[in-house]
C-alpha cells in the first residue's frame, strides 16, 4: 500500500492526516507541538500514527506540510541580514514604501514604522538602467557590481536581493547580476525580484523579493532539518510544502522562494472548508479555523476559496497570491487578563502548547479561553480520546482570578471569557463580510480547528450564518486540505495598455511564452503530462484605478468579438461584485498570467449508510454543564457512533478523538451523509435553504 500524509503544525498541536491511496481510508492524529524545533513534534507525530494505522514508515509516499516557519521569522523579527542592490536614485524604496498610515484618523501619531528588512547601509544603487518599455538606457557596469557584493558580503550579509526599477520589463541585467554574485559567493543565497514577482509596482515587487530573501536561510535550514531527521528514521517520501494560495510546491522550491509559504497553514484549512461546504450543499461558506493559539478566518464562494493577489504579514504589505484570510490572536490558549481599566480582556497573548493552559497540568497557572470552557463544563475532562486529562480544578483557580478581579462568581467569570473571545473573532469574521459588502447570513459556516466546533454554535448565532457545519475530522481539517491541493505556480508578465490599443495577437503570443515556462517548471517538478493544466488570467482595472482585478480567460479568447466581450462581461460582473458599481470608463490591461497546476488524486470523503440505532446509543453519559446563566443537564455523545439522519437538540455535548462540539439550548444538530454535523436554530427545523 502507498500514503499520503498531511502536516499541519500549529502553534500548541501538531496535526497529520494519513490518506490510503489505495482504499481511500483516512486515519488522524495529534501530537504536541515542538515550538524550540518543530520538526522534533513532526517526527514524533510520524512514529504515533504509523503506530496507530500499522504500517511501514517507508509506505508514506508523499508527505504534503504547512509550515508557519516563514511567517513566524517575520513577526518575530528573526530572518536573515538582508543586503540589497536597485537602481542608483532609488535606495530609499523601502523606507518612502507607499506613505500611507493605518487608520483611525489620527492613526498617524501612534504609528511606530518598522525598519525595512534590508537596511539603507546594506543597499547599494547600480548605475545601470531599463526603461519602462525594456530597453537598456544604462548598460551594466560588471566591476561595479563585483565591488558592491564584495562590499555587502563583506558586511556580513546572510542573503542577497536585486531588484532594479523596470526589470520587469527586462530582467536581463537582475539576471546577470545573480550570475556575478553567485561566481563569487556560491553559497550566499541570492533572489532577484524577476523570479519572484515580474510585475510592475516597484514597491511592492522590491519588498517581495527582499522579504523572501529575509526567510529564505531560515527555511533552507528548517527544510534541510526535516530531510536530515526523515533519512535519519529511515524514511525517503517526496516532500511538498504548501502554498499560501492554497497549491503545494517541492521542497527545493520552497527552499528558494519561501515567501509564498507564508500564509501556509491558513490556505489548507480554506480549501478544506471550500470542499466541505460543497459536500454539505453549501457553495458559499465562512472558515472558521479555531486552535490553541490564534484563528483564522475566510471566505469561499462558488466552492472556492478567495484568493487576492495581496495579503499583509504583520505590518508588510506582500505581494503574492493567497487565500484571503485574517488571524486574530485568539485561540484556546489565549490568556485571560483584567488590566488597570477593570474591562475583562481576552488574548492575544496565548499559553501555547508549553506550558499550555492552566488544566494541562504543565505549569500554567494564567486564566485561558481552554480554562473557561472547562470550568463551564463544555469541555469534558478527556482529550485526544483519553490520552489527555483536564485537571478541572487547576482550570478553576486559574478562572478565579478574573472572578476575584471582578466581582463575579467562578462561573460568571468564564462564561464573560467565553463571550469576549467569541465577540474578537465574531470581529474578524466581519473583516471578511461586512467589510467587504457581504452578508454572512449569505453563507454557512464551516467551524474546524481543535476549538472551532467548541465556539462555533455561539459564532453562528451572531453571524446569523447557518447552518454551523461541523466536519468529521475538524481538527485536522487544515491537514485534509493539503491531501486536496494541487501542485502549482504562476508565471507572469506586466502590460499595461488600454484594451482598445492592444493588438490583441500580442495576447496569444505573450500566453504561449508564458505557458511554455509553466509547462518547463511543471515538468521539472515531476508532473505527467496527463496531469499537468494552465490557467491563463488577465489582470484588468478601469483606466487610472489604483487596483485590478484577475480575470480567468482562455488563451485564444481575444481572437473573436464575442471572447472580447466576455472578458469585458466578466471584468464589469467581478468590479459590481467587490465594489457594487461599474463606470463609464476605458479598460485596462495590467499583468498576463499562466498558472502551472500539477494535479493530483483528490482526497474524497466516504457516504455512510442512514442510521440503523436511534441517537440515544450515542449517548453515554450525562453532567451539568452552565448555560445561560444556569446549570443544565447536558448529554454528552461518542460522534464515532453518529450515522445519517440522527438528530441532537441542545444542550448536548458530542466528543471526538481531535474537537469537542457544543450544541446550545434552542439549536439543534442533524448529522449529513458524509458524517458532518449541521446545526441550525430549532425554529428552522427542517428548513436547510435560506
């Protein structure tokens, strides 16, 4: 038999998922994070569920893993010393970036501007220079670049970026560049902002470019580190890391182009949720991906996730495709806290996996959302199917604290926990729809992550977004998604022109350039030629708009009138949709682009057969648990015995190996053919479309 296994480190659990390509049997496990190595808790998770499925370690085939490495090294302010060479004139990029302040109004008093991530004394101009049209109007001066790279490696550099004004036009002289710095520092890690991001917006493709070389030797190590500890335990699968847009990529290009790995975990859980909703009837859906240190949240419409083709990581506007999602530090592990105002606080500091919050036992004494949950009895005292016990009254003292701050009883104390975190994340969820002209009673939800399915009956009520749907496997849904995701990566080139002015031959000639690179990169990666797609897409804006939008087309769309409209209709229909007007204006053309896909056998969740026991057999056993303000008798059900058509009213508590699922008074739980649970309100019963 042969697997595939996916990976999902998160900040307090490690997740895997272990697909047999063969039968279709999907077998998870968790494992504590290893936050001083990561790779250390990977392993660990490896042993475990090659132990619990009973195989051979050498019969995983291919492992599929979101890494928060690179994103970490950006928050934390932990990446490379980063040296920089641009056009002389220019060496201020980073620090002038786009003059604009984060709101509220006066946003720009208290805003403390982070330094670049190449500094000024580590940037160099070259005399060189391109025109806006790729002709040279400076040509290179060789010894000029030798003697800046001497200069910076010299200083101590750990990586180098080039990224000089209009190379996307012509990257000739990046290129030769790179080449230079490479004959006379092999080992010095260089990227040039031409393979990374041709497109125009000097800024934007400059701080690209610059921060990929800032993770870059970061995640070269912890990649080298993972292939080291595999051969070690004597296991040689093939290696994919996933993407931020939701794809995977080898390990080797994950070494060298690392930025798009930053939103890496998130993007798998989008997918997952995209899929789940598909299965459950729901093609417009919200992902709510609750863990023990943050959530994460997005939107999926048609059945897809919605990908930008910008994303921000802390403050740093990164121009590279991902799904749309937003974390907000809350989680089971974040810490309850009064400060001198006396209004309770929830996160976005977080016990994190050690020493974890207060009812692990590990040392941690501070009041956390996890606390909260199992002074009110939502969470039972067993986790991981045994493996874990909750010390319920260590979660009690802990919770007394805030109670003791502030007047309240022990109870009253954490369900006020339970509500501020809820109202955080209802605030994030807003981000994604409010914000963006949506309206989340449009959409279901889809709760995942070890404490998503514990918060998200509370979530649908103050979205109005129902059904709440509970996957089978929430807690290492993120995992399911990366089994899902296709092997990808895009190749792009800017022109920015009037549509009426453009011959629109150039088009095709330009996608078949394009489409050849993708084709070359896919076959280098490994990828049959049965498997192999191109997704050709125009980025397009009206004329003198700051933003565009991609458009998916065909390569040979702009040869007719009636492609040519098309392409018109779906820009105007995409424009309405995101900002609820048109204009009477002209339209232009901004970027081309191919996307390589390598596609792979999706994973396919199982129909189970209806019922044959009634929902009671479920059930076994019955405690108080507090809501709304009361003790109430709450059943608690084994969601491995829920089968098709059963049905549970709150208050009810089910329990699974990965999450816990609380359904409230006044809702009610039925259970789909493939396993997920589906809450709505009990005034809605039977009535599954709104």
């Amino acid at each position: 038999m042969t697997y595939r296994l996916g990976i999902d480190v998160g900040g307090t659990f490690t997740d895997l998922l272990l697909f047999n390509e063969e039968t279709g049997e999907l077998k998870m496990e968790k494992t504590p994070s290893t936050p001083s190595d990561q790779s250390i808790g990977i392993l660990n998770g490896i042993h475990k569920i090659v132990k619990t499925a009973g195989i051979s370690p050498d019969e995983i085939k291919l492992i599929l893993h979101g890494t928060t490495i690179a994103t970490n090294a950006v928050l934390e302010e932990k990446g490379a010393l980063v040296g920089l060479i641009t056009t002389k004139g220019f060496e201020q990029i980073l620090h002038v970036a786009r003059s604009q302040t984060p709101g509220p109004l006066a946003g720009w008093i208290i805003m403390q501007k982070p330094d670049p991530l190449a500094p000024l004394y580590l940037t160099r101009g070259v005399s060189a220079r391109m025109s806006a049209k790729g002709v040279e109007m400076v040509p290179l001066d060789e010894e000029e670049v030798r003697k800046y790279v001497k200069e910076l490696h010299d200083a101590g550099i750990e990586a180098l970026t080039v990224c000089l004004i209009n190379s996307f036009a012509n990257p000739a002289h990046e290129r030769r560049i790179r080449d230079i710095a490479q004959e006379m520092y092999p080992d010095l890690p260089v990227t040039i902002s031409t393979d990374i991001l041709p497109e125009f917006r000097e800024y934007e493709r400059c701080l690209t470019t610059v921060m990929n070389s800032y993770v870059r030797p970061k995640m070269a190590h912890y990649l080298q580190g993972i292939q080291e500890k595999l051969a070690q335990a004597k296991l040689n699968p093939t290696v994919n890391i996933v993407r931020s847009d939701g794809g995977v990529m080898s390990i080797e290009a994950a070494k060298r182009s690392p930025v798009n790995t930053l939103l890496s975990g998130p993007s798998g859980g989008a997918v997952a949720a995209a899929y789940i909703g598909e299965l459950a009837g729901f093609k417009n859906v919200l992902a709510f991906d609750m863990g023990g240190t943050s959530t994460d949240v997005s939107v999926s419409m048609g059945g897809e996730p919605n990908l930008v083709r910008e994303t921000r990581v802390g403050y740093y506007p990164v121009k590279a495709p991902s799904v749309d999602v937003r974390t907000i530090g809350a989680g089971g592990g974040s810490i309850a806290h009064v400060p001198i105002t006396g209004a309770l606080r929830v996160g976005p500091q977080s016990a994190g996996a050690d020493p974890g919050p207060a009812c692990y036992g590990k040392g941690g004494e501070e009041p956390t959302v996890t606390d909260a949950n199992v002074v009110l009895g939502h969470l039972p005292p067993k986790l991981l199917g045994g493996e874990m016990v909750l010390d319920t009254e260590k979660a009690r003292q802990a919770v007394k604290k805030i109670a003791d701050a502030m007047g309240l009883t022990i109870e009253e104390a954490a369900q006020g926990i339970i509500d501020i975190v809820n109202e955080n994340m209802f605030g994030a969820l807003r981000l994604v729809t409010v914000q963006r002209g949506l309206d989340p009673r449009d959409f279901a939800l889809v709760a995942f992550g070890g404490a998503g399915p514990l918060h998200a009956n509370y979530l649908a009520r103050l979205t109005g977004s129902f059904p709440a749907i509970i996957p089978p496997m929430p807690g290492v849904l993120s995992a399911l998604g990366f089994l899902h995701s296709d092997i990808k990566n895009e190749f792009s080139q800017t022109m920015i022109r009037k549509l009426h002015e453009i011959d629109l031959k150039e088009f095709s000639k330009i996608f078949e350039v394009l489409a050849k690179e993708a084709t070359e990169w896919l076959d280098g990666e490994g990828i049959p030629k049965e498997s192999q797609k191109l997704d050709y897409q125009v980025d397009v804006r009206y004329y003198r708009q700051g933003y565009e939008f991609p458009i998916r087309v065909t390569p040979d769309q702009f040869n007719t009138e009636e492609g040519i409209k098309k392409f018109i209709d779906d820009f105007k229909e995409v424009h309405e949709r995101n900002y609820g007007f048109n204009i009477e204006s002209d339209i232009e053309v901004v970027n081309l682009r191919v996307v390589g896909i390598g596609q792979v056998r999706k994973v396919e969740l199982p129909k189970y057969p209806k019922a044959t026991e009634p929902v009671e057999s479920a059930k076994y056993e019955v405690h108080e648990a507090w809501f709304d303000g009361k003790l109430m008798q709450t059943p608690i059900y084994d969601r491995s015995k829920l089968r098709p058509g059963h049905e549970i009213f709150g208050p009810a508590i089910i329990t699974q190996k990965d999450s816990t699922t609380v359904i409230l008074p006044g809702y009610y739980g039925t259970v789909d053919d493939y396993l997920n649970i589906l809450i709505y309100p009990n005034d809605r019963k039977n009535s599954h479309q709104f």
